[in-house]
C-alpha cells in the first residue's frame, strides 16, 4: 500500500493531549509500550528539558502518521519518543522525523546525539545505524514491587532533603544516560538522599525520587568499599523506610558492579536498552 508522504509540523503547534494521543497510538504493538498520559508527558517534556518548537509530528490535514521529540542541553542532545502509528510504518516516516530532528540539533550547533532502543527492536537498531548512530553501551531497567527486607541493618543512615541530595550527583564518574544526568534530577520534584557509612568497611550515597506510589529515579555512588554490598545496605535502609512502595530504576550500566546487589534485593530485570550516540566531526 502507497500513503502520501506527511508534511513535519513542529510539536509545540500541538497540545499536550495531542501528542500524548499520538505518541501512546504509535506504542500499541512494541514490545515495551509504556503508555503515558497529559500530565506525565508534561513531566517529561519539561524534566528532560525536550524542545517542542525542535520536535515534530508527522501529519496530513487531521491525520497523524507519527511523532519524534528532540532534547537538548549544552553540546549535546536527545532524540526521544520517536514513533509511527502501525499502519504507517515501512515508508520512511521515521527517517523523515529522524532527519528533521538531527538538522535541528545540527543548526543549534550541537555536536553529540544521543538516543535509545530497547534491545531486541530490530527495526529501530537499523534505522539509527542507518542515521550514523553506534552503539555505546546497554542500560538496564529494574523494578522491585513491595516486600519486607530481611536481615538486620548494619548501619545508621543519614537522610536528605532535595537540596543537600543534588551535590552527591556531581560525584559520579563517567557519563550519565539522559534521564539520569544532574539537569533532569535537577528537575525532578519529591527528591531526597541519603549516606552510610558501613562499620569502617566502606560508604556510599543514594539519591531517589519518593511519591505517595513508589520510589524512582535511584542514582548512587560507592565512596570506598565494596559496590555490593555497599548498595545491599542502602537498598535494606531504603526498602525498611518505605516497605509498600513500588519501586522501578532506570538505565543502570549493565557493567556497573551495583547492580549484584539490586539482584540480591529482589529487584527485577524489566527489559534493556542500548544507547547510541552520533557524533558531529
């Protein structure tokens, strides 16, 4: 079947209830949909400062074909919830939204792009390749519904407000995917921290969203010790402060040695992601 190819309308030509309708038609078949509704996708645009006069949407008089939205931040941006409704797909839809994105990042001078795909999406893999994308490293997503922690804590913790929590971030090595860089955190309401110190055996720091329904957006760092069992301790302090929350991370290194102890806590691996990066020469 032949479409007519849609024109690209910038996003902020659209309300939020737009691209939210939009976005959740292109996710009913992938393999990790990932609805969203108004108010969460207005979190979203504005925790991970996304530029709606630099996104856009795929469209024909009323009919949307698909959307892409762009990120971005000194010397580096984001391609995010790039979609295309399912009877859309296989005529270049996404490239023509990948392009437009990539030659608004381009004329901002920005000359690192980032994006990522959930690993087993074929078709998304090749498109950015196809872009001039390369893989640089998998992230992982870990959930942990409510349960009691076991065991007895071998520690006191100190807990942070919002405020004294944000410095920790500035301790981390190493790049931070997107959703985990100090700017998003930065953006992010209901944060808090918190450090121990394990009985001359090492120490560390927690950051972490906590709402009324779960807690999120876990960030941490090991200052000496052992990453596992640093980590075991502040996940116990953490799971024994708020035992009926829900609990779901995202984009961990999939080599960060922390990630034995979120084993051992009976977190659970939800799906990965591989991040790619293109860079302007």
């Amino acid at each position: 079947m032949t479409i007519t190819l849609p024109n690209l309308v910038p996003a902020s030509q659209f309300s939020v209830d737009e691209l939210t309708d939009a976005y959740n038609q292109t996710r009913v078949d992938y393999l990790v949909p990932m609805p969203m509704n108004a108010a969460r996708l207005q979190e979203y645009i504005r925790v991970y400062d996304l530029d709606l006069e630099k996104s856009f949407v795929a469209k024909n008089g009323e009919r949307i074909f698909g959307l892409g939205m762009l990120g971005l931040r000194p010397q580096r941006s984001w391609i995010t919830r790039l979609g295309v409704l399912p009877n859309n797909r296989r005529h270049g839809i996404g490239e023509m939204l990948m392009e437009a994105m990539l030659e608004a990042s381009d004329h901002a001078g920005i000359p690192r792009n980032i994006l990522e795909v959930i690993k087993g999406n074929t078709p998304g893999h090749h498109l950015f390749k196809k872009m001039g994308f390369t893989e640089s490293r998998e992230l992982v997503i870990l959930r942990r519904p409510p349960s009691p922690v076991s065991g007895t804590l071998a520690s006191e913790a100190q807990w942070f407000s919002k405020a004294e929590a944000i410095p920790f971030l500035d301790e981390r090595k190493g790049p931070q995917a997107w959703t985990n860089e100090t700017e998003s955190l930065q953006n992010v309401d209901d944060l808090f921290g918190m450090q121990i110190c394990l009985n001359g055996r090492g120490q560390g720091w927690l950051v972490f969203q906590k709402t009324d329904f779960n807690l999120s957006r876990l960030m941490f760092q090991t200052k000496d010790g052992d990453p596992e069992a640093i980590m075991l301790e502040m996940l116990a302090h953490l799971h024994s402060k708020f035992p009926k929350l829900d609990t779901y991370t995202e984009n961990i290194p999939a080599d960060d040695p922390h990630l034995l102890a979120f084993s051992r806590m009976n977190y659970i691996n939800v799906f990965e992601r591989i991040e790619m990066c293109r860079k302007i020469q």
